[in-house]
C-alpha cells in the first residue's frame, strides 16, 4: 500500500493482513477492512470526495466524524452514506452525490462564480411572485436534491426492538466508560452506547504524542468488557430523548428503543471550524479529523502542514502530526499567548509559532482542489488587519483546532437547563430534569483526569439516583485556559469564509440576515437555512452564534439557542419505519373459505368473503349466483365478525334501556329485538339485535368494525352509572353464520335438537340448543330478507358447524355466500348498514329509523339532543330509489351526488344490481323535499354526466314480509 | 337429525398436530389453544372461587395455580380459569354478580432463548427482569394485539403463557413464527406431548 498510509500506528483500526477492492466514481481503489470510504480514498491520495450542495465547490475530509457531509455518497441503491463513517466493502461501487458530470468535471461548479447572485434568502424571495413560483420550483427541484432514489430496490424490513436498563450512558470516551465502570460497580444494569464501532472517544485519537492516555483508556474498555452488569452497544447512535427517559438507539441494522432508569450523557463535544476565506479547501480539516486519520486509519492526513489554534488542543495535534512525521510549517495562534506545556514542547522541536495570527485566507492549488499555502496576517481585537501585510506560507494542509461545541442536542431535548460559560466560551449544564447526568467535555471538563474523575462522579450519582449506594456532591473542575476562542471568525471581502458547510453559507449570508432583520437565534436558523442540513448544525451552530451576539452586540449567552430535536442523526427511512405490525382478524371458518375460493376482502382488522369464485363466471355472475341461491334455495354466510357481547344481572335490561333506541324491558324471554344506539349529539353509531335469553341474562350483536371500540365505551358507561350487571365480550369466543333461505328451515332440521316449528320457533325468537351436536345460541331474524337462522357457537366449534351445515344442505343446492351478495340482498330488502348508508351526521330521523326511538323512556344515550332534533323536521332523509333506463357504463357508484337545480342534494350510500327486482335500486341521503315516493332524481356521474332515477318506497323485495315470517311477530 | 360428535378446532391446526422444526430451534411453541378454559366476571366471582376451595390471587394482574386449575385475576372481578376442577362445573348459568362466560382463547406456550428476543421485538414491557416469583402477568399489547401473558420458568428457561382472541390467532402465528426464524428458529410440539409443560413445573410452588 503507497500514497499516504503510514507505518503501522498502536491502536489502528484497521486490518492490514485483510485488503478491500471497491471502486468510486468507476475507478478501482483498495484499502483494508476497517477502513472508512473516506480514509481508504485519502489513503489512495484521493483529495476530493464530493461537491459543496449549492455551490458545487470541491470537498475533502472535514471533521471524519460525520459533523459534516462533505463526503456523502451513492451505494448501489443506497442514497447518502456518509463516507467518513461508512465501512468499505469488497466489491462497493461508490459515486458521488450532487454533481453534473463527476467530481472533476461537475458542470455545476459554474455556481461557485454566481455566488453574488444567489444571496441569503434566496430562495425565500424566489417564492414571492406566484408568477414564477412554478418556474423556481422546477428548478430548484432540478438543481437541488442529494442522491437518488431507486425504487426498484427490495424493501427492507428492520427490526425495531425494545430494551431496558437501570443506566444508560451515552458515550464511551473516557468520562463515559468511567461512568459507566462507577455506576455498575455501584449494582446498576448499565448499557453503554457508542456510535463508534471501537471505544475509546477521543481517549483514543487526541493522544498529544503521547499514547499513556490511549493505554488508559484501553484499560477502562478493557474493564468494561468484563463487567458483568455492562452491555456494551457499539456502532449505535443515540438518536434522540423522549420522555421518561427513552432512547431511540439506531443502528446499521435497526432501531432499539432503549429505556432507561436514569441517564448520563457523555457525548463529548464536536470540534468546531474557524471561518476564513477558503476555509473548505480540500487539506483543510479540523485537528481532530487530523488525529483521527492518524490513529484510527494511520492516514497521513496532510505532508506539510499549518497547524491554526484557539486553545491548547491545537498544540497537541501538532504533537500528533510531528510525531508521525508530519512536518509542521508553521502554528498560528489567535491568541498572544499558550501557556501549555504543549506548546512549550513544540516549540522546542523547533516548530515556528505565530501568536495573534491568523488565517486571513487560504491559497488553493492551481487546480482549485487543494490548498497550495495560507496568507497570514495579524489578528487583533477580532479583527485580521490585512492592511499590514500579508505573510504567505505554503502548506498542503490545514489543521484547525479553534474550539468545541458541546454535543448538547440529547441534553437539550431531556429539558436540562444550559448556561453560557464565559471562561469556557461554551453552553454548560445549569440544571438538569431528574435522573439526567453528564459528564465529560459536555459538562464543560476537559483535562483528562479530570473527565475520569467527573465520569465516575455521574455514574455515582446515577446510580444512587436509582437506591445504589449513596454519593457526595459533584466535584468542580477549573480549567486552566479556554479550550474554545470566542472569535475564531476572519472577516474578507471577496467572502468563501464559511460557517455551514452544508449549506454553503458564508459569513456575509449571517450579517445580511441580521440585517433585514432575522435577529434571533429561531430565524437567523431558519433564513439563512443554517443547521438545517444533514449534520443539523455539528460543525456550524456554534459559529453562528459566535456571529448573531457579535453582529448583535450580545453575548452568545444572551442569543439563547435553537430548539433541538429528535433525530439528532438523520436516521435512515427504512430504520425509522422498522417491522410493521397489521394485525388481522381471521373467523374460525377461515379456511374453509380459503378452500372454497374465496376473493377476501377487509372489513376493520377482520378478512371476510367478498364473494367466493365460481368456474365459468366473472365477479359480477357469481356474486349473483350467490344471490339467486338465497333467494331460490338456501345459502351460508360466515357472520362471525359481528360483535357479540353479554350483559347479565339485574341491571343489564336498564343497562341495554340506556344505551339503546328501543325499549328493552318489556322484551321477552327467548326473543330478539333490533337494536340501534346513538352517541350523546344523537348520531346513530351502531346497531345489531338483542336478544334475551333469560330474565336477567342478554346477548347482542353489534358491527363488525365497531365491536372493539363499542365495548370499551359500554364498560366506560357502566363504570359511571354503576348498574348492577355485567358485561362480557364473546366476540372472538363465537363463531357465527346465517342460514337463509327458503330451505334454510329444512336444512337445519337436520342438524338442530331445537324444535323449528314457526309456531314453537317465531320469527325474531332466540334458542339455545345444539346444532350438529354443537351448543348453540339460534336466531331467527331475517337481514337478507328470507327465512333464516343466524347460529352462534363456540369458535373452536366453527368449522364443525360450517361443514355439517354445507354437508346438510347440498341436497337442498346450497351455496356459501359472501359480503357482496349479503350487501345486495339487504339493499332489496331496504335494511341500512351503519356506517356506510349513515355518516359520522346522520340522524336516526334522517335514516328513517324514527320508529325505533322510544321517547317515552326516562333515559338513553343521546335523548336529549334527540328532543331537540324532533322539533323540526330532518334535513335530509334515507330514502331508496331506482334507476331509469340504466345503462352499461353510465351507472353511478356509491358515493355519487345527487343533483338538483344545479345543487347537490344527496349522495347515493347504496347501489347495486337487483335480480330480484330487475332494476338497479340504491338508497340516497336526499334532501327531505326529494324523499317522496315517486320523486324524480338526477345523479351525477363522476365523468359529469347526469343520469336519472326515481324515489321508491323500501323495501324493494318482498313488502309484506311474507318470505321470512309466517306468523305476526310480537 | 343427527348429532355428530363436535370436533374442536385451534386458530392454529397445523401447529397442534405436528412437532416441527424451522431453523435452529432456539425457542418451543406450542400450542394450547384447546385447553378447558372459562372467564368469570362479577362482584361475587371473587367470592365464589374462594368458598370453592380454588386459589385466587389477591390483586389483579397476578395468577395463582393448583389443584389443576391455573387462575388469572385479570382485574378486580375478572378471572380466566384454566383447567379442571369440580367447581367449575357448578358455576353452570348466570347468578346475580356472577357471570361465567366461555373462552375461546388462542394461547401459547413459548420457551428459550429466542424468547426474549422475540418479546423484545414485539412487546414494550421488560420482561427480562421479571420475576416468576412474583406471580405476575400482563395485559399488553405484543405485535399490536391485546395479549396476557404470563412468565414462568421450564427446565431452567425462560418461558410465557400467551392468550390472546381466537381470531387473531392466526396473525400471532404468522408474526411469531417469522421472527422466531430471525431470532435462531423455533420447535413446535404438540400440546399434551411427552416433556412438554401442562401447567406444573413452570410456576412458583403454592404455599399451600
């Protein structure tokens, strides 16, 4: 391996016995297993990695660490990997994201020299005229966008897990693999997460040339591995913070829903740019990112190097790079002084130091995709004074170590209350919500025994928040000097002096949006679209602070700060989304249907018939064979997904009073009664049968999507009035079917001890008895019209049933029927379904329901309103209605509006072929003027057109009742 | 008319009937669904039980076993009793603040190691740190369905009993097998097999 590899480092991440082959951009390029895409390709002397988003100006490494999206890429059909971050694999085919043509030859890059035109705000004020709105939108859709989507990628199903833990530790840097140690060996189950796929934080990378820290560090992780009451989770991001001390852990795989009892964050902080013209230049990168090629890849990061510094971390980096052979040409400090011993060290190794220097702007290469030297100039009382002369140095590279932002956002978003340190020049925990920790450099503690110290300190806490053991107060830290500068920040005309990488905004952009006015922390953000980008602000909020106090007059602690939200890290769709759960509802005779071919079709959470296929017959034919086997002979239909509920104790008769229309009271044992109940505005909301089986014991139906959520609301009625009854749900406890037809009666009589006799056995009677040897509750009511029994069972007995009852009734032709055919042979008898004939509105005035209303009961649900609504006649009315001269292509469908002088006047709810009547009959919600029996109708067709019909009395079939009854019910 | 022997069908028959194996087996299912089972609700039902002679547990949420009865208190006046005993068939009609009622429950039987992975990946409860001691059970949701659940322990594993409605069943079935096969494959066997637990030895030792 050639280019820029080093030696072998102690510690390195990679395995030098294991090479990976990938290619970017079609050309091959190899590194080893451990490498990311980013350090293999800077390895491979591969400078550029990707285009600037607006732009298009080259990109290199930057932070490697995923603080900025530099580096963003295209995997097959994976859109946006982030290359500093993401593992090279034998065989990746790799491209960049958001360029015209390639890296090299991006066509876009013309945008670089349009800059002046396209200012802050930009696109805000593009979006003025409605005029050209449609011109900017095509545009920018054009012009913006990163990756590609490809929908012919297979869908992904992640798991989406649950875990828990007394503490979770956020971080495994050194203050959090102490506190992790601390608050186990105190008892606590701990989980430790890590977004790294090694341990370590900067304990492992920021060594100062000197590896004593990486060793302890390496012996911390070390006794972590082998405590029993740690879980370790590496290459797992904590995402966010949600009430009660909820962590979304996220992955390559899948998403862990981590709960905790208490929680340290030890997240550590991010390294924050300094603004300078050219500041993105390909070689120039954060000190950090530096170190980390170093030790985590051993990657030269730079051959001759300018160090610039704001703190004391910048002369260790020096350290770094000297020590792997790095020449060093210069160290610009902004300050006048460092008192560090580092310094001290570098100095004596002859590195030049320039105090209150600067970077005024940097020099790229002949090419524009490097940096060939920096122009120095004095930097004073916030200023660069590039009048005074400029001092040229030539470089290869920049690394920049000016200051850190604490990694706050989980912080923020767990409601812990953040202060401005002045002397840290960085937001610190003021106040944290109970059972929140932190530790480490977002607590504001730098020195590394001290971050042991003040992990062990939070681990201790936490666990004696959480009864383990007991703790004393937490230790306080001074450090020496600042590790961030208030002002890294160098002003230049010709601007390129960035603060958001990721969007491309420039020094200039934040004091024009001050200046029209966008002054707080929220708009500034949201004008200029700074954090806005995928690394949501890691590398650019802190800066941008820096500027809104500076061009405010304010301290940065007096700005205030954005909201921070979950995601912390953009988290990939297809983790987010997980496994989902659709739950399904199948009756007992589920497959029974599945061998008769039946075409299902969902009702709620339930799978039902829709009609079941028939050789030789389209849907429509055998939908009405099912019919005409009902109406001729006899058929089956499986109506295990009504709601069947019991009700049972003195009470249950003034229970079922209450809740429904009807009058229950005076209902006789052994026999069933319609039932219809309306919310407290008096809107009808469900309906079914009730049927009394003994003196205090009833049973009843209701739908089949309304079971569920209707047993609640009874149970929530009955904890208020506090009948004396009780109620069960048998809904998925009975298996159900209707017999009908006019051989349902024989067919039954073969199989049933019940005595059927119309006289013994009445229309609307209930009885228990057996069926096939079964236990069975018998009804005889008649929703299709015909004579039949609806029989209810035990569902472990379902199938039995449906079997011995197609067993009986072949010789009698009979035929399982499903939900369409039910619904035709309803709609010939004129019975409404809830909920598709009524609306989340309808009255039962309007449905035509008004006999079942019983105002004379002292109670029910929805009475009141109902009284008012009686006052004056209903707008509206249910009414049935039949088609004129329909024909093929021109009939109207559910749904459809009935038209009248031009105005809507109602709406088709039903409509369906009727063999029965040989007409196409529905019923339509019409205005009460239009209900009248021989009112003419006009529909509209969803093509426009109009077609007409005429009101008809209901029922369509069988007025006197005479098919399903032979004596006068009760 | 005739009066054909009534045959009893689970949610899940092809798991009843066969012993299985998919993957690696790291978790036994079985199915339980036909066991004798039926629900009391009402102000004496905790009453009734008690001057039978069957264990009641003394607050909701919590289960006792014994005298071949396992008895769930699903809330203040609501039980699930599953098994055998005299008693229950005195329960016999409705009574005045006792309202037997029957139930036909899909339930499981789930043990190994695969289970707390496949209850992790479907239910938000921990019951990794539950103890079958306590004689706890839950009224959760798993895999978006309303479930009880109970924990015990079987030849030194974890292991649940699962109840959930009759109709959802088959879904439960479906969800629990595919992710069983993600988490190290599962056994089937068939209730009422050699080895397999009826109740005994998975719960604490009653008292008394």
């Amino acid at each position: 391996m050639t280019g820029e590899r080093l030696p072998p480092v102690q510690g390195e991440w990679i395995d030098r016995e294991t090479p990976v082959c990938f290619s970017f951009e079609g050309k091959p390029f190899s590194g080893f297993s451990g490498d990311t895409v980013s350090s293999a390709l800077w390895a491979s002397g591969q400078k550029i990695l990707g285009r600037s988003f607006k732009y298009h100006r080259p990109r290199g490494i930057f932070s490697l660490a995923n603080h900025d999206i530099n580096a963003m890429m295209q995997s097959g059909g994976v859109p946006n990997i982030r290359a500093d971050i993401t593992q090279i694999r034998n065989g990746m085919e790799l491209f960049p994201v958001n360029t015209w043509g390639g890296l090299s030859r991006d066509r876009a890059r013309i945008l670089d020299h349009l800059s002046a035109f396209l200012p802050v705000g930009f696109y805000y004020k593009a979006f003025y005229g409605k005029r050209l709105f449609p011109y900017w939108e095509r545009l920018f859709r054009a012009m913006t966008g990163l990756g590609r989507v490809d929908f012919s990628q297979p869908r992904q199903f992640t798991a989406k897990e649950h875990d828990f833990c007394s503490i979770a530790v956020v971080g495994a840097g050194p203050s959090g693999l102490s506190a992790a140690l601390s608050a186990a060996d105190l008892g606590a189950d701990v989980v430790l997460v890590d977004e790294n796929g090694h341990p370590g934080g900067s304990g492992h990378y920021q060594r100062g040339g000197d590896d004593s820290q990486w060793r302890t560090t390496e012996a911390l992780w070390a006794k972590v591995l082998a405590h029993p009451r740690i879980r370790t989770r590496a290459d797992t991001c904590a995402a966010g913070y949600y009430a009660d001390h909820w962590i979304p852990l996220v992955s390559g795989q899948k998403m862990t829903k981590l709960r905790a009892g208490a929680v340290i964050f030890a997240m550590g902080a991010f390294e924050q740019p300094a603004v300078f013209r050219n500041n993105d230049l390909p070689g120039i990168m954060l000190a950090s990112a530096a170190q980390r090629l170093i030790y985590r890849y051993a990657v030269r990061p730079m051959r001759n190097a300018v160090v610039l510094c704001g703190n004391s971390d910048g002369y260790r980096a020096a350290l770094d790079l000297l020590a792997h052979g790095i020449r060093i040409a210069a160290i610009l400090d902004f300050r006048e002084a460092d008192g560090s011993g580092s310094s001290r060290r570098v100095q004596d190794l002859g590195v030049p130091v320039h105090f209150g220097k600067c970077i005024y702007e940097a020099m790229p290469t002949a090419d524009g995709k490097g940096v060939a030297g920096v122009r120095v100039a004095r930097f004073q009382g916030g200023q660069a004074l590039a009048g005074s002369g400029l001092e040229e140095i030539s470089c290869d590279g920049v690394a920049v170590s000016v200051g850190w932002a604490p990694a706050a956002n989980l912080l923020y978003q767990a409601g812990a209350r953040m202060l401005f340190s002045t002397t840290l020049q960085q937001f610190v925990p003021g106040a944290f919500p109970q059972g929140i920790f932190a530790c480490g450099r977002l607590n504001g503690v730098y020195g590394y025994g001290d971050r042991l110290q003040d992990g062990a300190s939070a681990g201790q806490q936490a666990a004696a928040f959480l009864g383990y053991g007991e703790c004393g107060p937490r230790p306080r830290f001074l450090e020496a000097a600042g590790p961030s500068h208030p002002w890294p920040v160098v002003p230049h005309p010709s601007g390129k002096n960035f603060v958001d990488l990721d969007e491309d905004l420039q020094l200039r952009d934040y004091a024009n949006a001050i200046q029209e006015g966008f002054d707080s922390p929220e708009l500034l953000k949201r004008y200029t679209t700074n954090g806005m980008g995928p690394s949501q602000g890691k590398h650019s909020s802190m800066n941008a602070l820096r500027i809104l106090a500076h061009y405010t007059g304010r301290a940065p602690g007096e700005t205030g700060t954005t909201t921070a939200r979950p995601f912390f890290h953009p988290v990939p769709l297809a983790i987010l989304a997980g496994r989902g759960f659709h739950p399904e509802r199948h009756t007992p005779m589920h497959e029974e249907h599945v061998a008769l071919d039946a075409v299902w079709m969902r009702t709620g959470e339930w799978l039902r018939p829709e009609y079941y296929r028939s050789a030789g017959l389209d849907r429509a034919a055998a939908i009405q064979a099912e019919v005409r086997s009902v109406r001729q002979n006899v058929g089956l239909i499986d109506v295990g997904t009504l709601g069947k509920l019991e009700v049972s104790g003195p009470g249950a008769a003034e229970f079922l009073e209450r809740i429904y229309l009807p009058r229950y009271a005076n209902l006789k044992t052994g026999m069933t009664r319609y039932a219809v109940m309306c919310d407290e505005a008096g809107t009808v909301l469900d309906d079914g049968v009730v049927a009394r089986l003994s003196g205090d014991l009833f049973y009843f139906t209701t739908t089949s999507s309304g079971a569920a959520g209707l047993y609640r609301e009874l149970v929530r009625l009955n904890t208020l009035w506090q009948l004396d009854c009780t109620l069960a749900n048998l809904t998925g406890a009975h298996a159900a079917v209707n017999l009908a037809g006019p051989k349902s009666r024989e067919v039954l009589g073969l199989l049933a001890d019940v005595d059927l006799a119309p006289a013994s056995f009445p229309y609307l009677g209930v009885r228990q008895g057996r069926v096939a040897g079964i236990p069975a509750r018998i009804l005889r009511v008649g929703f299709v019209g015909e004579w039949g029994y609806e029989i209810h069972v035990p569902s472990s007995m379902g199938t039995a049933l449906w079997k011995a009852l197609l067993q009986a009734g072949r010789a009698f032709g009979i035929r399982a029927f499903g939900v369409e055919a039910q619904r035709i042979l309803r709609l010939e008898k004129g019975h409404l379904i809830v909920g598709q004939d009524t609306d989340g509105l309808t009255t039962p005035f309007e449905a035509g329901l008004d006999w079942a209303v019983r105002m004379d009961k002292p109670f029910f649900v929805g009475k009141r309103s109902l009284q008012i609504l009686s006052r004056t006649p209903p707008r509206q009315r249910l009414a049935g209605f039949v088609l004129e001269s329909p024909l093929p292509g021109a009939i109207p469908e559910e749904s459809c509006l009935v038209v009248q002088d031009g105005s809507i006047a109602g709406r088709i709810t039903s409509i369906a072929c009727s063999a029965a009547c040989g007409a196409w009959v529905g019923m339509a919600m019409v205005d009460r003027e239009l209900a009248a029996a021989g009112t003419a109708i006009r529909i509209r067709l969803a093509s426009g057109a109009l077609v007409r019909a005429r009101i008809t009395a209901l029922p369509f079939y069988d007025p006197g009742q005479s098919r399903q009854k032979e004596v006068p019910c009760d | 008319m005739t009066s054909p022997t009534p045959v009893r069908t689970s949610p899940i028959p092809g798991l009843l009937q066969e012993a299985t194996q998919a993957g690696g087996g790291s978790m036994i299912l079985s199915d339980r669904s036909l066991g004798n089972r039926l629900g009391l609700k009402g102000r004496h039902a905790a009453g009734f039980l008690e001057t039978s002679g069957i264990p009641v547990p003394d607050r909701p949420n919590t289960y006792r076993s014994g005298q071949g009865l396992l008895v769930l208190r699903l809330g203040v006046s609501e039980f699930l009793l599953e098994g055998r005993h005299p008693a229950l068939t005195r329960i016999g009609a409705v009574a005045p603040g006792l309202h037997p009622f029957p139930r036909e429950d899909c339930s499981l039987f789930m043990a190994g190691t695969g289970t707390g992975d496949l209850l992790r990946q479907t239910c938000s409860l921990d019951f990794g740190s539950w103890d079958p001691e306590s004689r706890s059970l839950a009224l959760t949701v798993l895999a978006g369905i309303g479930v009880t659940l109970l924990k015990g322990a079987f030849q030194g594993l974890p292991c649940y009993l699962l109840w959930c409605d009759y109709s959802h069943g088959p879904y439960l079935w479906k969800t629990i097998s595919s992710l069983a096969m993600e988490t190290g494959g599962y056994v089937t066997v068939p209730s009422g097999s050699a080895g397999l637990p009826d109740g005994k030895g998975i719960f604490p030792a009653e008292e008394s």
